[in-house]
C-alpha cells in the first residue's frame, strides 16, 4: 500500500461515503466524504490494522522516524489492532520505510504480538529468492506474525529506477515473479535446485497489493487476499474488489476471498480539533506535492489549493474519517460495507505525533478493539 506524501489526511463529520467529491473544496472547510447511504449490518470493526510510513518531519533524522514507528507499534499492539504494514519508497526525504524487512525486523525484536508486514514491497525491484530470503528469515524469528504485501509499482521516481538497477519492463513479469516467491516459500521452488534458506517451509502469507484492476485480477487468479490503496488512489475501489471476488479461484490456504481497504483516519477528542488536524495535513500535502519544493505565502498555497492540480491531490483522500470516536466509527462501518471489506487499513493522518497517537487511542476505544481479540 504505497503511499506518496508524508502524512495526508481526511475526515468525516457525520455524512455517508459517496464517491466523487473531493475531500475538501478548499484545505481550509473540511466536507465529509462517505460511501453512499447503504443498509449497513451491524459488525465489529475487528480486524483493524495500521500503515505507517516512517514519516521524517523536517528538522529529523530517519533515526527519530524509527524510534516513533517503534513508539507506534507498542502502543497499538497494546491496543488490539491486528497488523502493522510498512511500504518500500525510495528517494524521498520524507519517508524513511525504504528497506522494510530491516525496519520490521527492528520493530518485532521490540514488540511481542502484533503482524508486521511490508505493504508492501515493490516485487520487481527486487529478485525473488531474495525476497524469500528476507522474510523467511524474519519468519523463523518472529513465527507466525510476519506478512508479506507485493505490489508491483516502483515506489520511486526514473532516475532511482536506474540507481535500482530495474529494468523498464521489470513490471510485466510480476505475476511470475508472485509465483516464484511462492514456490520458495510453500514449495516446490519454481527454479529446480534452488531453494530459500531461510524461506522455504516459512509459509509466509502473500497479499497482492494494487489500486487497479490488475491487482484485483492477479490476486483473483492466484487465489490471495487482496489490499486495495484507497486511502490514495480511491478511484477504483468498488470496481477492483467486486472483480476480485466475481473472479477468485479458492486456494488451499484461502479457500475464500479476502480484501483489505485502506482508509485515511484522523480522530480527535471534539470535531473541531479533528477538523482542524485535518486542515494543516491537507495543506501539507498539496504543499508537497503541488508546491515542487517552492516556498509558497499562505495566499499562493490557498490559490494551488483552488487549482486543478491542488484539487486533484485532494480528491486523493476521498475515502477519509475525521472526527470524534463516535463519527469516526460511523464512518469506517459503512465504508466497510462500501468496500466489501474484510478488513479495513487504517492510514492515521496528524500534524504531529502526540496526536496521531491519540487519535490512535480513540480510534481503538471507538473500534472495541482489545488485545484479547488477537
């Protein structure tokens, strides 16, 4: 689940998902964004898990980003939510989840329970039995709480690509890729004679991770859960997953589809502190993504905000909940349904850390969440 800024946001205030209205007309006045009013059966909002990209604030080092993920990952881990994932970014100086296998690796010596994975590691950077070799090793030292998300993305910009060493058309062998890592995981190897030491018999659960429909038809081929990017990349979420389960071929393993939907949460004690974190977060992003590292007035960041280009980015947070525990799990139930989710991946979106972990905090009281629930 890839994601390209350090720290967006969204929110909703009380509304029911629609699909199609950016988050905010302007970063400044907060509209709430909701799937359309659906029957919405009552359920748990268990699994809940967590992304965490490992965001370096100006001023910090990538050393104080790990320190924060550890933080992070403690606490929730203390609070019931099932899974932390981490994403492969190269490149950029706000994201320091570069190498997720070494970052999880760290995390897991500190924590005791909690799934941690890489949501995901972008596959055709990378050979395979390498890969394997990684997480197989992290699985025989962490058993049982290891996950494996593959997306098929760079995660980067050209110029790194070379630097990468990844070929243009790295991203056509995907699906190949996908099933040689699998060999070396579960076995047979797909390539006789060679096998993942650590790796092989570590059975570590793939996900195929996408924001399109390839992901949603790969992941239905090969009969694996499926984690759809729509705390980024909303557009084509309804239709991804329904294709996903018209299409799924049951596997030993997963003899029933699964799907995973990411979501943008920012949870707050009163609706206006939420609103408000979600403004400054707003901003940031259109800042960093539409601003190209220019330093912009107040006035020139509202007219970019006004702009195509500024909307654009905001649309990006569509599917987003801002608010009290109360609104916020209103808002995550019905996109549930929205979603046909299984499980929902919560991106937590704050201006500072204090209040993401709080907002970690309401988030799981709203939830029920508990570490019994594990």
């Amino acid at each position: 689940m890839t994601d390209t800024t350090a720290n967006g946001s969204s929110q909703a205030n009380g509304s029911t998902p629609a699909s199609g209205n950016s988050p905010a007309s302007k970063a400044n006045s907060v509209h709430a964004e909701t799937p359309a009013n659906e029957e919405n059966p009552a359920h748990s909002l268990a699994p809940l898990s967590l992304l965490d990209f490992a965001t370096v604030f100006k001023g910090e080092r990538p050393a104080d980003a790990f320190d924060r993920s550890v933080q992070w990952a403690q606490q929730a881990e203390k609070l019931g939510f099932e899974r932390i994932w981490y994403s492969e970014h190269h490149n950029m100086k706000s994201i320091a989840s570069s190498a997720p296998a070494v970052l999880i690796a760290h995390i897991a010596a500190k924590t005791s329970t909690i799934n941690l994975g890489a949501g995901g590691v972008m596959l055709p950077n990378h050979a395979p039995l390498v890969i394997a070799e990684q997480f197989g090793t992290l699985a025989e030292l962490h058993p049982g709480r290891i996950d494996l998300g593959l997306g098929r993305a760079p995660g980067t910009d050209q110029m790194t690509l070379r630097a990468l060493r990844r070929e243009p058309s790295a991203a056509e062998t995907f699906p190949q890729d996908v099933a040689e890592l699998y060999g070396y995981f579960n076995g047979p190897s797909k390539i006789p004679g060679v096998e993942a030491v650590p790796g092989m018999g570590t059975k570590v659960p793939l996900y195929i991770l996408g924001s399109s429909l390839f992901g949603a038809q790969l992941a239905a081929h090969l009969g694996l859960p499926y984690s759809f990017a729509s705390h980024f990349a909303p557009a084509a979420l309804t239709q991804a997953v329904q294709v996903y389960r018209d299409n799924y071929k049951p596997s030993e393993r997963h003899p029933e589809p699964y799907v995973i939907a990411a979501v943008n949460v920012t949870a707050a004690d009163t609706q206006e502190e939420a609103e408000e974190q979600f403004r400054q977060v707003c901003r940031t992003r259109v800042r960093v993504m539409a601003g190209r590292g220019r330093s912009l007035t107040e006035e020139e960041l509202d007219m970019l905000i006004d702009s195509p280009a500024g909307q654009q980015i905001l649309d990006m947070l569509r599917y987003s909940a801002v608010g009290t525990g109360d609104v916020v799990r209103r808002y995550l139930e019905e996109f549930r349904t929205h979603a046909q989710a299984d499980e929902l991946m919560v991106s937590l979106q704050s201006p500072s850390t204090a209040e993401s972990l709080r907002s970690m905090e309401i988030l799981a009281d709203a939830a029920s969440l508990s570490p019994a629930q594990r």
